[in-house]
C-alpha cells in the first residue's frame, strides 16, 4: 500500500483566543494539523487537548512572546522547518488607546515588533519553501483601520496601514507561483482585543460588531478565491470604500471625532 499523502500542517499566531483560536478550530474542522502560538500557555494546552479530543488532528503548541527576539526566531525556525507549513495565519497582534504623547513607548515598541516585525518575519520564514513547493498559503491579519490614520490609535492604524501594503505587495510577488497571499481587515470582533487595548466597548454601535467565527469562514472563501484583500462585512466594506475616495484632511477629521468619542467620552 502507498503511504498516505501527508497532512497539511497551519501555523497560526494569537491562537489562544479570538480570531486566531476560532481559525484554529475551523482549520481542525478541515483536517489540518496545527502548530499554535501565543504568550499564554495554558490556554494553548487547553486548546489543544479540546482539539485533540474533538477532532482527532495533530496539534503542536508553541508558547513563545514575539516580541521577544530569542522566542521570535523558535517560531520562525519551525516556519522554516519540516513538516512544512502550508497554511501561515499571522494573527497576534495588540492595540493601544489614546493620546500619542501620553502613551509608553516602550509599549508602542512592542506593538510595531508585534504587528509589524513578527508578521514580516514570519511571512519570510515560509515563503522561500511555499514558492519551491509551489503551495501554500499565507493570511495576515489587519484590519479596517489600515484605510485610514488613526488619532487616539496612531501606532495600532499605522501598523495595519503597512500589514496591508505589504501584504498586497507579497500577493503581486507570488503570482504564478500557486501561492496565495491574503490581507484580512476585520473592523470591530467580538474578542478580547478592545479590552485590552483599553477601549470601551459600549461607546461603539451594537451593528458594528461582527462574530469571530464570521470573519474567519469569509476569509477562508475568500482565500479559495484567490482574493488578495478580504473586508468581512458589508459595513466595514462600505467604509473602506468610502474612506479611500475621500479627501484626506475630511478622513482625518471625522477619524479624530470618533477616536475622541471613543477614548474620551
């Protein structure tokens, strides 16, 4: 008898929790064997041992601080590494709330190493394999902010602006190769993310939230699709699109309104 062929194996950053755990569940749905990542370890084992049980698929949990480079570069060697990963969800991700100047910098630092070096790093970890393959895929998660700056969320908008561009730019590359390249821009997700970004909840309209478990099955058509950016919602896409054809300093003043409203009351 021939050996079976082998299963796909996700890798999926911030998986412990929202987005990124609801991807986790959906991709063991699916059959795939994961390798999870996050800062929280015994939510990770948790995970897992819930997977295992229920879904019979390989799980590998891996509990490592991105921001930290000595944990970073143990996730991207296993990027790199055998089995290979066919399916990169870079999720992890923070926010932080409020006026630039009275924020911790050395948080701010540790959001751009999150949201930016990490995803950049780890995009490079699988690549070069995906493309000699020629499969696999790659999500990098941003968001609804990126179409837009952010007062009150400066370094949180601008961190997303690049995921986008970048991403985009990655998906361009990639063409004819088979590999599929996704940027997925969620707006406001019933997670834990506002909370901790400090953000309050209740000063945002109750139909501008959307289900994790919504964004994530999008985002995987979208993938089969072939899309190089996925906005769930026809509000969030609505937004997009209007905030694109808008005169900047307009974009800018209406995002100040709302980032006041929000962070000040």
């Amino acid at each position: 008898m021939p050996d079976s062929a082998p299963k796909r194996i996700a890798l999926i950053t911030g998986a412990s929790s929202g987005i990124g755990r609801c991807f986790a569940e959906r991709l063991a749905r699916d059959g795939y064997d994961l390798v999870l990542v996050a800062r929280d370890a015994a939510r990770l084992a948790e995970l897992a041992a819930n997977l295992r049980e229920n879904t019979g698929v390989g799980v590998e949990v891996m509990a490592a601080d991105l921001t930290v480079p000595d944990e970073r570069g143990r996730v991207e060697a296993r990027a790199a590494g055998v089995p290979p990963i066919a399916l990169l969800v870079n999720n992890a991700g923070m926010g932080t709330s409020g006026r630039f100047e009275a924020l911790d910098i050395d948080v701010e630092e540790r959001e751009i190493e999150l949201n930016v070096i990490a995803l950049v790093r780890l995009t490079h970890a699988v690549l070069p394999g995906m493309i000699a393959r020629k499969r696999g895929a790659i999500i990098n998660v941003s968001s609804v902010a990126a179409f837009q700056p952010g007062p009150y969320n400066a370094t949180y908008n601008a961190s997303k602006a690049f995921v986008s561009s970048f991403t985009e730019a990655i998906h361009e590359e990639v063409r004819g190769t088979s590999v599929r390249v996704q940027t997925l821009c969620p707006g406001f997700t019933r997670t834990e993310f506002q909370d901790r970004a400090g953000i309050d909840e209740s000063k945002v309209p109750a139909a501008a939230w959307m289900e994790p478990e919504e964004v994530v099955e999008g985002s995987l058509r979208a993938l089969r699709r072939g899309d190089a950016v996925y906005v769930p919602g026809i509000h969030n896409r609505a937004l997009a699109a209007t905030t694109s054809t808008m005169p900047r300093a307009m974009v800018r003043r209406i995002a100040g309104a709302v980032g006041r409203r929000v962070n000040d009351g």
